[in-house]
C-alpha cells in the first residue's frame, strides 16, 4: 500500500518566508511521488500549527509526515507528541532543517530555495522508509546500592531512603563516616566536624530503609541497569552488633597492641577495638590480622571481659546477593604518599607529618587528645604548613585539589588557638579560594599575629631537610630569590588522589578510570555524577577532589537521578534507538564485539551469533556499519533510511 | 512429449564453470534423464541461427557464465533471454562481474594499450588495435566491438537465479537445474548460496577471539601461518566475514584465506566498502598518522576487497 | 566549467558538528550552498557504502565531520571513522576520486566558525577540480 505522506513548510514567520520562495516549495513539494498534500503555515510550533497537523493526520490518513523547519534539535520532539497524540507513530516523523542550515545562512534566495527542495526531497525520501517504532519497556529493581559510607554516600543512601527506596550501604570498613568523622572542625565556618555529621550518621544507622553492611565490600557484579546483581562479602565482626554497647571492657582485655591506623599510626590499639571515642556504629571489632586465635594461638581474654556476651568466635564471613537498580559509587579518596617526593623528607624525620595526622592530633578523640606535640611531647613553637605536596607538578599529579588550601588555614588558625605563643607560616604557591566564603576566611584567618604567608615561585620551589632534629626549609620565594626557614614541625598538605584500589573497583563497576585514580564521569558538564555505564553513578572524591557541600551535592544528585528514573510500579523506558542483530544474517564473525564501548554485545556461544543488548545499547550505529553482513540494523537509521536520503539530495 | 530444454553460454569467461558442470559427475545422468541440453558451445556443435530458430520461451533454463564485455556477449544474452524462460547466472562473472571487473579501474584504451603494445612478449611494430570493422583481402571483416567496462549479467538482462562462486560449487548447480525443472517455487533473484556470511560455517571462527584487532597486515607470501587459526585473527585479510557462505571452505580448508567469490551477503550493495568497514574498524590504532601508514601498507586495496565484485559494487569503475 | 556548482555531501553527528552546523546558523552567518546534509547520531554510524553512495548519486565532494578525538559523545565512534577514512581515502585513489573530494574533520558544537571555513575551503577545492563525473 502506499504511503501518504503530508509535507509542511514552516515560514517561521519571516526567517523562512523571506529566504525561501515558500510558494514553489510548497509545489514542489506536492509533485514528490507518495506526497498526498503539502501546506505552508507560519508557525507550525505553535497551538495553531500543531491542530492543523493533527488534524490533517486524522482527516487525510496520513501515514509519514515531512516538516521542513528549523532544526530538528529544536523541536522534533514537539512533533512527535504532536503524532503520537494524533494516533500516528511518532517515529513516522521526518524534520528537514531549512531554517538553521538553509534560510539562515543563504543570502541567494534561488541558491537558498534549490537546498531547500533537495532538503524537502531527502526528507520525502527517507520518511517513506521510516518504521514505527515502540519505547520498550522493561521491569526493573528500584532497590539502590551504595558503596562508601562518607559524606557523599551518606547524602546518596539518606535521599534514596528518604523516598522510601530500600538501599543497601556497603562499607568496608568495620566504621561508618568517612573521612569527615575524623576531623575536628570543617572550614570555612569552624564548626566541629562531628556535630556536622552526627545527625546524618544517626539517622542512616536508624533509618528503616536503609540496609547498612559494614566491614563488606563488593565481590562480584553482573547485569545491567535496572536489573543489577551484585555479590558483597559480609566479613565476620565476631562481635554481635546489637549486644554489644561499645564499653570498651574487652579492649582493656586484649593483650595484644598494634599501630592504630585510624590515628595514622601515631598511638596503638588492640586487636579488638574502636578506632576513636565516637566512631559509629560504636560496636567493637575483632581484627583478625592481629588477633593471637586467628594466628594459632589460645586466647579468650575478651570473651571473658565482655559483660553482655557479644563476643562470637564462630561468625564466618557470610556471602549475600543483592538485586538492585543502580549504584552509587562514593568510595571517597586517598592521599598521594609522600615518601614518593623526597625533596619533603617525609618518614624521614619524626616532625613531618600529613595533613591527615595533623587532623587526627587536633582531635579530641585522637592520639594526643586534641593537644599538638612533637614526638618528644613537646609543643611545637614553629610550625610550617606546606601547600602542593604531588600537587600541581608534571611529575607527581597535574591537579589543584582545591580544597587544601582552605584547610591548611584552618590548620593555622586552630593551631594558633591552640598554642599562642607558637609562629605558623605557610608556604605556597597559589592560594585556590573558591566560593562564597574561602577568601573571607582566608583574609580572617591570615589578619591574626603570627600567621605568616611566604610566597614561593613553584608549587614545588621547596625543600626539606633534618637539620639538629628542626626540619630545615630552603625554598625559592615567588621573586626567585633563596630562602630558607628552620621549624620544629612540618605538616605537608598531599594531592588528593583516588583510593589506592580504583583500578581494581574501576575494573568491578565498569567505570572509566580518569587521571591520579579518580574515576571519569559522564559528561564534564552535564552529566557529572553518571557514567558512560548506565546504572553506575559517581558521588563524592572518587569522581575528583572537591570540598564536603560538594560531595554532598553529588551523593544527593546522584540519588536524584535514581530516583527520577526507577521509580516502584513504573517500568524502565528503553529508547527504540538501538541497534537490532537478524540472527538469521548473523554468522557470529566477531568483527561487532570489540567495538562496543558500553559493553552492550556479547557472543552466544551456543547459537554462534551476537546479540546486543537494548538496555545498554546507546544508539551509536558504530557496530552497524562494521558489520560485513549488514546483519546489525540500526533502527531509525537504517541503511535503506539513509541511502535514500543521499539519494534525495542529490536529485 | 519432449522434454524440456536446458541450454548453457558462456561470456568472458575462463572455463572454469564449465569445468563445474563436469563435476556434477554422475548427477548428469539424473539431468539428461529430465532434459535436453540443446546449445553449450564447449560441448555441443549447435549455431547461434539454431537458437535464434526456438520460440521465445521455448528453452526452459540457460546457465549462462561469464561477464559481459563484448558485443557478441550481450547479443547472445539478450538473445538467449528471449528464448528462455529462466535465465541463471552461473558464476562470479555473471553472478558479480568477476575477477574481469577489475579490468574497470583502467580505461577502455589504456587496456587495449596494455594487451597490444605494452606487453614485453607482443610484437605489434605499427600498433595495431582490434577495430569494429576492417578490410582484409578485398572483404570487410567485423569484429565484435570491446564495451568500455566489464558488466554482470543482471546489468544487460533480467536474471531470474544466481549460482554464486568462482567457480561455483557443482551441488548448486544441480540443485538449481532441478529446482527449475521441477517448477520450485523460488523468489526472482534467488541465490543458491548460503543467506549467512562464510564465518558462520567456517571451522576456523571459534579459534577467532572475542576482541579480534588487526595490527598489521601479513599477506600470504610473507610467512607461515598457523592453520589451525582463523587468518583475521593472525593479522591476514580474509574475505569470509563479508562473503556468503556455501562454498563448503574449500579456501580455508586449502589453508587459504577467503577471497569473497561468492559475492556480499544480502542486503549489502557494496562488497568491498563493506569489507572495508569491518577491517578498518578492527585495526588496532586510532593515531592518524598511523593509521596512513598502515593504509600505506596495503598495495591494492581495490583489488582485494572487489576481486570479483567491481562492476557490481556502488562506484563500478574508475570515476575520475 | 565557469559555472560549476559541486555537489557536497556532508555527514554530521548529531551531538558536535550538526550542532556546530547550527550554531553557525544561529549567528546568520553565510556558507556556499552547496552542502547538503545528513544527520547520523555519530560518526561512527557512517558506514563507507554511504560515501560511495553519494559518489555514485552524484556527490562531487563528501565531507564527514564528528566530535574531537577523545570527545565523542559515544566515546570512540570516531576514531572507529578514522580507521575506516584511512583505508577508504587509499582505496580511492585507485578509482581516480581525488583525495580532495573526501574529508574527515572534527567540529565541537562551539566551533561554528571552523564549520564555515571547512565547508567555504572544501567546496572551493572540489570547484576547482572540476565535476567528478566528467570522464561519463
């Protein structure tokens, strides 16, 4: 049967009307084969136009409808409603782009008229091929996972949970919080980092949605958006969550004592522990590296001690299956290791330490209960905090963190808080003061006595050396000249990178992993808390360094999206966009597997064919035209489609 | 009542679909029990003025091998399409053009050039090229004229089947005369041939890994390759992945890569552009320079993706 | 041939350059007419028949324009392309099509103005070299 094709010119008031010869358009159009009518109107986007389209449909069957008017970027999805309202398949719709690419951009009416009709025969051409073609609709799970439990993943599961979805928060760690539950205060307001995050630690640890795993972490992952299936090792606490209150009685008991990494090492624990006053949930945790059972020996010391009987020897790890509909990766991020630049001398003098060991000295809860000492337990009366260490530097890592320097004046002012008395000098490169309130706090902060800024030329212009147990700094300042600094104590401000195992989480998640290990999103602008892998969102420092409101943000943005998409009772829209494989052309060469970058083909080893998946088939058509048997169809964009559509303008 | 007629042609052709129709060995008693063969001229002493004499119609299928470069072909063609009711191309010549077809990259003239002055071994001191018409001994001689390209079958006559291959496989030939004969009910254009790519039947595709990349090309006179692997996946140009199957891998199985005789799989207008498309895109580099000097490594890219395929293909000949 | 108008087609990824193309619209600047385009979501989709199509229907210039390497919209659609224009680009010298005739360029969506002079040098070139068809 024939189509019946209806061809409307737009006029678009006068852009058109006065570039082109619309009236000759318009019989030009009329004396295409398969054309049943065609209309000029002025502005076919508007209420008026859309009627006199559906209408038409309606009146005259209709069965493919051309619309030469501006781009279809502008308002193809206009006219498709405008079909499908009208009970013709939207896809039935081909728009030719005479304004932005014709009318627009030729001054010669003749020249501009001649594309047009070339256009409009194109467009006649192609449309006659077009299929309609349905949205398919898949079931899928609505349940999220969240990997990480710092204050990105904590906004994630918290909105997600918020709106009643079930999450699954898997944290590795035997303690929920992150990095922030270590700190003491948060710039640029000082407020004390735990009364920041305590409500929000509370209410993930309480909430009835949220499912929290801690001391997990995820083994295996299979499926695809909507319909994920991932594996998490629950490891063995062998202390019961509910009986035990966090007493501390079975810590005393414990005879065994080993570096207390939480605190950077600086003090010791036991092999049964909490790492700080504070640390949520505040139940203990056997560390079976450390522990004398685990290492062959006999003990019980703390399953004597334990006045509620929490203490489980026989837990074994236990191995879950979780189904869920996206994740959220916000497994947070990692400091670049100094040792690896030298020139700051670091694990080779006792007073140079981290940003990280400074945070923990200045808290309350830390190794030295919040008072800064040296190693000799001293107060120190000169301290230096170094900007840029592996930071902004070709060799180590090109990147600004930015949020280093905000902190390292937060560093400043609590230090003098601290000790009055004490000299503090900074030395930087740039300083990186972003926001509403950085550059006040930083004029603040740097207005007090004895805070001192010294300009260097590079952001590693700078080198430290052990001189009579004083760290002795020679650095290059901003005018070139040589100078040089002796302090008692050094606290170096490292890049931020991604976590020392994002190769292999990059690996696990499907997720591009970018520059210094942080993974890669989307899109930079546009879409920066999803990935090229549908389903897997980033949130937080794994997706690059930022300050906490920003992670914040992401872990809400990325719950967001989840929460728009897969919604409880509504099925997962697939566009119809996608390639399609005719299994009976297929003869399984392999040639399309390969060049899938969303991992969207795979190869059935039983039938020795390809098949793409429509979920995770983005539309591409690259697989398409590789295909030696033209056995991939790219639906919307067929072969068919497009060589009659070359063929048109070229008539 | 007599029985039907079969006739068989041939064009530019090299013999070897006639060798072909030998093979079908014995099945030619199956065939002369239901036919007559009534013009083959390798075979037969019949005249042309003997078939202009049938009926139009009357002859119910002719094989006719070969392409179409010269008058007489294309008259015969068109004459034998007017007295027969099923014409089926017989080969990759008719089928595709053929291995002639690359004659098409060069000029009618620079040909002519070629086979009678510039070949080492012809001695032709006044140059002489073969004309039309020329005087002999007081009589006028014709001959019959040199078209400008090479052409398949289908593009100087309806062709109602295809018998693929160079040279085709002798089953097709015997299953297409039977079919014929015993009035099978078949789609105009049918090919006796597989519908999927030679890959599908190839014993070689499960030695091909899933991410199969090109890194250089390695041609047969280079080295000693492992033939227990499929040749895409040691870096040598097989046509298999874009040609149809049915060929029963009589290449492969002569440790030979597929040279694509049986023409593209349906739906596919050019062979070679398709060709083209699946190995470009397997290459393993995306840095342009190199990837110009690994196009560079190829001596004649034209000639091995449209070996027999050319004149059927989208561009058909040399166009500047 | 003084009044020869080359025929270019050009094939735009819907993501960079055909919105490139647009931008260059938006801003009401003008480009020779003689392009005609044809929108595929990238440019990986531009299968090399298409470009042998639009020599055959007539086409005396193709031009492919897709996203910066390393920006595809679809992460590697492009560089795919790339692969395939090297080999295409080679193969036809052997039928006598120019390497002028066929061009593959990257155009950002941002960069009307590198659209207008791509389209403007191109279809100078083709002009000057004449029709494709003219050994018919």
């Amino acid at each position: 049967m024939a189509e019946r094709v209806g061809v409307y010119i737009c006029e678009c008031g006068p852009n058109i009307k006065e570039a082109v010869d619309v009236g000759e358009l318009t019989i030009y159009a009329q004396g295409l084969e398969s054309v049943v009518l065609a209309k000029p109107f002025n502005l076919l986007c508007s209420a008026s136009g859309q009627e006199l389209l559906s209408k038409d449909i309606k009146e005259h069957g209709l069965t493919r409808v051309v619309i030469a008017a501006c781009s279809p970027k502008e308002h193809e999805a206009t006219f498709e409603k405008v079909l499908k309202n009208a009970g013709l398949n939207p896809f039935l719709l081909q728009v030719a782009n005479i304004r932005e690419q014709c009318a627009w951009t030729i001054k010669d009416k003749r020249a501009a008229t001649q594309k047009a009709k070339a256009m409009i025969k194109a467009a006649v051409n192609r449309v006659i091929h077009h299929e309609p073609l349905e949205a398919k609709e898949i079931d899928c799970q609505t349940d999220v996972l969240v990997v990480g439990s710092g204050v990105a993943g904590l906004s994630a599961a918290l909105t997600l949970a918020q709106k009643n979805r079930k999450v699954y928060l898997v944290e590795k760690l035997p303690w929920i919080g992150g990095q922030v539950a270590r700190y003491e205060k948060v710039f640029p307001t000082l407020e004390c980092a735990s009364c920041v995050t305590a409500p929000v630690l509370d209410e993930v640890l309480h909430h009835g949605h949220t499912d929290l795993m801690s001391n997990s972490e995820v083994e295996g992952l299979t499926g695809f958006y909507g319909n994920f299936i991932v594996k998490v090792r629950k490891k063995a606490r062998l202390v019961d969550l509910r009986a035990c209150i966090g007493c501390g009685a079975c810590f005393e008991a414990c005879p065994v004592k080993v570096k207390n990494e939480f605190n950077e090492n600086m003090d010791e624990r036991h092999a049964i522990y909490i790492p700080f006053a504070g640390a949520l949930p505040a139940v203990a945790a056997i560390d079976r590296k450390n522990c004398l059972r685990f290492k062959g020996q006999v003990c019980e010391a703390c399953l004597k001690a334990c006045p509620f009987a929490a203490i489980n020897y026989d837990e074994k790890d236990q191995l879950v299956e979780l189904k869920v509909g996206a994740i959220v990766l916000a497994v947070g991020f990692d400091l670049f290791d100094a040792r690896k630049a030298p020139q700051y001398s670091y694990g080779k003098a006792e007073n140079i330490m981290t940003a990280f060991e400074f945070e923990r000295m200045l808290n309350s809860t830390g190794p030295t209960a919040g008072k800064i000492l040296m190693k000799n337990k001293k107060p120190p009366k000169t301290i230096a905090f170094i900007h840029c260490v592996g930071s902004r530097v070709k060799k180590f890592n090109e990147h600004c963190s930015g949020v280093c320097c905000s902190y390292l004046l937060k560093f400043a002012h609590m230090a003098k808080e601290k000790l009055p008395k004490a000299t503090v000098c900074e030395f930087y490169s740039d300083l990186c003061l972003p926001g509403k309130e950085a550059q006040e706090f930083c004029d603040k902060v740097t207005g007090k006595k004895g805070i001192e800024l010294l300009h260097m030329s590079g952001a590693d212009s700078i080198k430290i050396t052990v001189k009579n147990n004083k760290a002795f700094i020679q650095y290059a300042d901003v005018s070139g000249k040589n100078k040089n600094k002796t302090v008692d104590m050094v606290v170096l401000a490292p890049a931020m990178q991604g976590v020392k195992d994002s190769k292999e989480l990059a690996k696990l998640f499907d997720v591009s992993l970018g520059k210094a290990g942080f993974f890669v999103e989307e899109n930079n602008q546009l879409a920066p808390v999803s990935t090229t892998t549908k389903g897997v969102f980033i949130a937080g420092c794994c997706a690059g360094p930022k300050d906490i409101p920003a992670s914040v943000a992401q872990g809400q943005a990325a719950a967001g999206c989840i929460l728009l998409r897969l919604v409880p009772g509504e099925k997962l829209t697939i566009s119809p966009r996608v390639a399609v494989v005719d299994s009976e052309l297929c003869s399984g060469c392999k040639t399309c597997l390969n060049l899938c970058p969303f991992k969207a083909i795979t190869y059935d080893e039983k039938e020795k064919q390809c098949v793409v998946n429509e979920v995770l088939c983005r539309g591409c058509g690259t697989c398409v035209a590789a295909c030696p048997s033209a056995a991939i169809k790219a639906r919307h964009f067929t072969n068919k489609q497009i060589s009659a559509e070359i063929k048109g303008l070229l008539e | 009542m007599s029985k039907p007629k079969i006739a068989l042609y041939w064009c530019s052709s090299c013999g070897g679909c006639e060798e072909s129709v030998v093979d079908i060995a014995e099945n030619v008693l199956t065939v002369r029990e239901l036919a007559d063969i009534v013009f083959w001229p390798v075979a037969l002493d019949v005249k042309y003025k003997d078939v202009e004499a049938f009926a139009d119609n009357e002859i119910a299928v002719t094989l006719i091998n070969g392409s179409i470069r010269m008058d007489e072909q294309e008259h015969m063609a068109k004459l034998l399409r007017r007295k027969s009711q099923k014409i089926i191309a017989q080969g990759a010549c008719a089928h595709i053009g053929g291995i002639y077809g690359l004659a098409n990259l060069n000029k009618k003239g620079e040909c002519l050039d070629k086979a009678y002055k510039e070949v080492p071994s012809v001695k032709n001191p006044k140059g002489v090229l073969p004309q039309v018409k020329t005087k002999d001994c007081g009589r006028e001689l014709e001959l019959p004229d040199f078209h400008d390209t090479v052409r398949s079958l289908d593009q100087v006559i309806t062709v109602d089947y295809y018998i693929p291959g160079c040279p085709p496989n002798p089953k097709y030939i015997v299953e297409a005369v039977l079919a014929v004969l015993g009035n099978k009910d078949l789609p105009f254009g049918y090919v006796f041939a597989e519908r999927r790519s030679l890959c599908h039947s190839c014993h070689l595709v499960d030695s091909k890994p899933q991410d199969s990349v090109i890194n250089k090309i390695k041609r047969v006179h280079e080295w000693v390759w492992d033939p227990e692997k499929c040749f895409l996946a040691q870096d040598m140009i097989c046509l298999g992945p874009a040609t149809r199957g049915g060929c029963e891998e009589r290449c492969i199985k002569g440790n030979m890569p597929c040279r694509g005789c049986y023409g593209p799989v349906e739906n596919v207008e050019d062979q070679g552009g398709k060709f083209l498309s699946a190995l470009a895109s397997i290459i393993n580099s995306n840095d342009e320079k190199q990837l110009k000097k690994i196009a560079g490594s190829f001596p004649d890219i034209a000639g091995f993706c449209y070996r027999y395929s050319l004149p059927t293909s989208l561009l058909k000949k040399k166009v500047g | 041939m003084s009044d020869f108008e080359p025929k270019i087609i050009g094939f735009l990824c819907n993501w960079c350059s055909y919105e490139g193309a647009d931008s260059a619209g938006k801003a009401q600047r003008e480009y020779p007419a003689n392009l005609k385009v044809v929108r595929v979501m990238c440019s990986g989709r531009v299968d090399p028949q298409f470009i042998l199509k639009a020599f055959k229907e007539g086409a005396d210039g193709v031009l492919i324009l897709g996203c910066h390497p390393g920006d595809c919209h679809y992460k590697e659609g492009n560089y795919k392309m790339l692969r395939r224009f090297s080999l295409l680009k080679k193969m036809l010298e052997q039928f006598g099509i120019e390497e002028e005739r066929l061009r593959l360029d990257w155009v950002s969506a941002s960069e009307s103005e590198k659209f207008i002079k791509i389209v403007s040098d191109m279809t100078a070139k083709v002009r000057s070299l004449g029709p494709l068809s003219k050994y018919e």
